[in-house]
C-alpha cells in the first residue's frame, strides 16, 4: 500500500484502508469502526468520511 497520509489523524503509517483514493490508517479505522454515537469524535468521524464520499 503507498505510504499515504490518514485524512483523519493526518499520521503516516504503513497500514489501513483507501477509502476513494484517500487512506484511513489502522488506528483510526479500529476507532472508527468502535466509536459510541454520543462520544463527540463521532461527528468529527462523520463529517471528514461524507466529505471522502460525496466529494466532486
């Protein structure tokens, strides 16, 4: 996997996922995808994944 920086922690590290051409590295993925819905991260989480998504 290319070396890429995390769109949400903004870290180099050598594993994750592409998420359209735009890297989630494994620490922020393992937080991701364990987050609670009322801890005020979520939102930060949710709003940087839609901007990957939906981005023109």
């Amino acid at each position: 996997m290319e070396n890429k920086v995390c769109f949400l922690c903004g870290k180099k590290e050598g594993s994750g996922i592409i998420l359209k051409g735009e890297k989630i590295c494994s620490n922020c993925e393992f937080e991701l995808t364990n987050i609670s819905v009322v801890n005020p991260k979520y939102h930060y989480f949710e709003e940087k994944v839609k901007n990957v998504l939906f981005k023109k």
